[in-house]
C-alpha cells in the first residue's frame, strides 16, 4: 500500500500529528492527484480539525485541510477545493475533482494564494453571488479586525461601496481599518448599550451587513440597526458568513415584523460550487496584482503539530508546506 507523509488528526483533543498516511487515488475517470504545495491554515481547518465544523462527520483518523494549491503531473498548478472533509489537503499528495479546480497564472505565488483565497472569498463571493452589490451601496463589516473582515472591507470598496463602515474589538486594529478603505470604524466594547448607539450612529441605514461574528455582538447590532434607521421598510442585507463570537443568537420576531431584514449565510452549501469556481479566476487575478493578496506564513507540514498552538498575526496567514 503506498504511503505519504500527511497531518493527521487522531482525536479531535489533540493538534493534528505528522504521520505517514494511505496514499489517496482517484476514484472516478476526472480526478486528477496532485502533488500538494501548500495548505492555508485558516480558521475553518482548525474548526474542521476539531470536528466541530457543521460538515464534519466525526470520522478519525482524519486529515484536515479545505483548499490548497497543488501541481498536476504535467507541472501546472492549480488552486483547488477539497472535496471531502475525512481526506482534506494537508498532506503531500490530494486528489483533485476539475469541477472544483481552477489553473493558475505562472507568476502567481502558490503560498500566498493558499493564505488569501479562503478569507478574501467569504465577502467577495457574497457581495456578488448573495446580495445586488450596486455601485454606491453601503456596507457595515461586523467583525472588520480578521483577515476576513479586513478583506471584506477592501473588497466593499473594490466592488464600488459608497460607503464602508468596520466593526470590531480590537482599537489599533480597527484604527488600521481606515488605510484599508473603511470610511468609519465603531468598537465594539463590552458596553453593549453604547455599542448600539456608536453602530446606529454610524450605520443604521447601510445596505449591507457582513457578519463575521454572529452570537451576542451580532443579536445587539442587529437589533440596534433596525431600530436606528431612517426607513424601516428600506431592505436591509445581513450576510452570515463567520462565528467567532457565538454558534447562536436570539432573533426577537419584531426583527422581522417591524424592518426589511433580509437575512441569509455566505458558505459551502449556501452558494453552489460552480458558483464559488466561476468567481475564483478573477480573486487570483487580484492576488496575483497584489490587489488583495495576505502575507503568508511558510511553514514545514512536518511542524504541523506546533504550529497548531500558534496565532497569526493581523495580516499573516500560516501555510503549511508539504
Ligand atoms: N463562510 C465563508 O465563506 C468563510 C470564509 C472565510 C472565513 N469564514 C469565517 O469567518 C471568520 C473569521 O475568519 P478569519 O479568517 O478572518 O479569521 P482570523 O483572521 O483568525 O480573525 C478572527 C477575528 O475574529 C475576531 N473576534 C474573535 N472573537 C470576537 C468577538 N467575540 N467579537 C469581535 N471580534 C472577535 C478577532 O478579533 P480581535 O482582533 O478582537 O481578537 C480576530 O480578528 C471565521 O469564523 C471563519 O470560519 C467564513
């Protein structure tokens, strides 16, 4: 049985361990494998890794992984989506479905797309695929401080936004916000009363909310929006897309009666897959002009096991390299 090196998860207690691993192989006449090149580590994978993902199946071993760049036998490379969540990219060698594939330029640098496209896709797909992104729009991030976030507002801006307010905790990083494009950012403190009236001020008549927190922060923005705004019946667009700060909220049903909330998520299963492949050739294009690119952070998937403990910093993306 041929064997690879890979990360693989044993129990989803412990950080992913760097062990040999069953070679995987195609299992219909499409699939191609592909040597593997690097791998994001971004927040879904630990989430994924800790079979706490809503698509995990709680199967072990696993290897976990959601995305990567690979290289085809003839020395293409492409960026590409796994395709299940038990046999994921971190490993040397992944099986690739074309339908979930996209060529890449030759310039472009396989580590910094591994970093950039799954934070920069959340709102660029939902600014195009989920809601009507009208030039002149305004668009509230909730949760502005991630590499998501911080994405999403460059994005806004990019897409034409007339208008982009960042929301988020951390205060240098949210200051840093206004470089990126936003036009104004509101903290989000522990003071929830005056964090309702700082969003209201700053943002109840947006278009547009991209939601990167859900729990309590996004219940008391939600309701301090609808409640702020000029016109009520005006629709207001609230994208789910991230969960940081909570896997539920309250939704009081006045919410829905009293406002034009038009509430829906940005993920897999929410936008098809055709309709993810067909928006990634103009990400990398952006990627590859510096437009939107991350800064990653090359690592051995050899380390797997201690770059798991690690935070990145604002900006940075860890990339493991098989
Ligand atoms: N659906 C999709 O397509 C999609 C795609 C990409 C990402 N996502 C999701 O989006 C989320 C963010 O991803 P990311 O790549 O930006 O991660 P990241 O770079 O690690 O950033 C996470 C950010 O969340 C902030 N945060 C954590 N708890 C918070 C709270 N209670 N209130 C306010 N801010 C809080 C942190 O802010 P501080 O600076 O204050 O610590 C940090 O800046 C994750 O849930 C990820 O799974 C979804």
């Amino acid at each position: 049985m041929p064997t690879m090196n890979a990360a693989v998860v044993t129990s989803f207690d412990e950080p992913p361990h760097y062990l040999p691993f069953e070679a995987p192989h195609p299992s219909t006449p499409e699939e191609i494998l592909v040597d593997v090149l690097a791998v994001g580590l971004h927040p879904r994978v630990r989430s994924g890794a800790a079979g706490a993902h809503y698509t995990s199946t709680g199967a072990l071993p696993m290897i976990p992984g959601i995305d990567g760049v690979g290289r085809r036998r003839d020395g293409t490379r492409v960026y590409f989506v796994a395709g299940d969540d038990d046999l994921g990219t971190m490993a040397e060698a992944a099986v690739v479905d074309p339908r979930r594939a996209i060529e890449l330029p030759r310039d472009v640098d396989a580590a910094t797309v591994a970093a950039t496209m799954n934070p920069a896709m959340s709102a660029w797909v939902a600014l195009r695929r989920r809601v009507a992104m009208a030039p002149g729009r305004s668009v509230l991030v909730l949760g502005a401080t991630g590499n998501a976030g911080t994405m999403a507002v460059r994005i806004a801006r990019q897409l034409g936004a007339g208008r982009v307010v960042g929301a988020g905790r951390d205060p240098q990083r949210l200051q840093a916000l206004i470089a990126q494009g936003a036009d104004e950012v509101v903290a989000l403190t522990e003071d929830a009363e005056a964090t309702g009236r700082a969003l209201a001020a700053a943002a109840a008549d947006v278009d547009v909310v991209l939601d990167y927190l859900w729990g309590a922060p996004a219940q008391q923005a939600m309701m301090a929006l609808l409640m702020g705004r000029a016109d009520r019946s005006r629709a207001l667009d609230w994208v789910q897309i991230g969960a940081v700060a909570g896997p539920t909220l309250e939704l009081p049903s006045v919410a829905l009666r009293s406002a034009n909330l038009r509430l829906q998520g940005n993920g897999q299963g929410a936008v098809s897959t055709a309709a993810y492949l067909a928006e990634l050739p103009s990400l990398v294009e952006r990627i590859s002009d510096g437009t939107l690119a991350l800064t990653a952070a090359p690592r051995p998937l050899s380390d797997v096991e201690t770059v798991w403990a690690t935070t990145d910093p604002p900006g940075r993306r860890t990339v493991l390299v098989p």
